[in-house]
C-alpha cells in the first residue's frame, strides 16, 4: 500500500523535471545573451544538450522501483541456485519410472 505513492512521487518527480530545466535555462540563457557573453544559436545549443539529459535522468528516476525488484528477484535467484538439494541426485535407491517408448502411427 505504502508503494504506489512512493512511485508516483517518483513519476512526478521525473515528470517535472524536465520543466524546473526548462525555466533555468531560458532564464540564464536570457541573462547570457543580454549582457553578450554567448549568442542566442549557443545558448539554444546548450539548452537541447540540458533538456535530453533531464529526460534521461527522469527515465531513469521513474524506473527505479523497478530495478530494485529486479535486484531482490536475482538475489533470491542465487540463494536458490546456492542453496543444498535435499534430495541426492546420485542415489540408487527409490522408486523410478517405468518408460515405455510405444509410438503408433495412424
């Protein structure tokens, strides 16, 4: 129950963002290009390089729940795959299967 809003926080989070960049940007990009230091091409320039990697840092923030359960499932993967049988493979003993290899062909 706790989870779900765990998660969309995290969505909205990531979500907004990529917005909270935009306003940074434009905001010092506006300042830069008033006082001449770079020219509006530059500015836009360093303004696309910003907005891909705020998208890909949301993508990545948004998936994060989904890593962690990735990574207990392959933990408790190898804990299966370490842990002893209980039954031993190499045992003579027992019950075994009786297989008859009968085929009818119509």
């Amino acid at each position: 129950m706790c989870k779900i809003p765990i998660q969309a926080v995290g969505k909205a989070i990531a979500n907004s963002f990529l917005y909270f960049i935009h306003v940074t940007a434009f905001s010092y990009g506006a300042s830069l290009v008033e006082s001449g230091q770079m020219d509006f091409a530059q500015v836009f320039r360093v303004f696309i390089v910003i907005n891909f990697a705020s998208m890909s840092i949301g993508s990545s923030i948004s998936a994060m729940p989904d890593y962690n359960q990735a990574k207990a499932a392959a933990q408790r993967i190898i804990t299966l795959y370490n842990q002893k049988s209980l039954i031993d493979p190499y045992d003579e003993e027992g019950l075994k299967p009786v297989c008859r290899n009968i085929l009818y062909m119509r």
